[in-house]
C-alpha cells in the first residue's frame, strides 16, 4: 500500500505469529531460510484500513511541539500532523502524540 510519503507491506511474519505491517524502505535482501510461505486470508477485508491503522499507532520515540504563528485553517496538514490545537485566532499548536 502507499501512503503519501511510504510504501507499505502487509505479511504475516511467522516469528511473532501475527500479521505486520513493513515499511518498504526498510526491507533487505536475505538468501531464502526456510519453506516457502503458506497463503492466509488478508487480516481485513479492507486492507487499506488496516494498513492505516497500523501506521497510525506506530510507536514514535519522541513527542514533538510545534508553535506556528498561522491560524489552524492555513497551518493544517493532515498528512503530516495528527493533531492541531488553535491557541488564539493567529496561533497553533500542533502534537504529534508519542505512541
């Protein structure tokens, strides 16, 4: 799946037992370790869903705060801020909360 800014792999990863979701970017190259996959129904029926709400609840290491000195109308970007919060008519604060 691709987002704005990443690519995205849904597989099961046999190690955790579980379905997981891989940023593309991330993956290497490995010679092959063992018995090729069984297939499995998809984790949802809607996958874009499900890819969505697996990067939404990523864990970040750090919380960041941000004061813009715009109002929230111009300042929002929902691609990249989970939450803005207007402070005044001409200043935002913008968090994005640590997971």
């Amino acid at each position: 799946m691709h987002t704005p800014r990443r690519w995205y792999l849904v597989a099961w990863d046999a190690g955790r037992e579980d379905w997981r979701t891989f940023r593309v970017d991330r993956i290497e190259s490995r010679p092959s370790s063992g018995p090729r996959f069984t297939p499995r129904p998809a984790p949802a029926e809607d996958v874009a869903g499900y890819v969505s709400a697996a990067v939404a609840s990523a864990p970040y290491r750090h919380q960041a705060r941000i004061l813009l000195h715009a109002s929230a109308e111009r300042a929002a970007a929902p691609e990249l801020l989970d939450h803005l919060r207007a402070l005044t008519d001409r200043l935002t604060r913008a968090t994005r909360p640590r997971r």
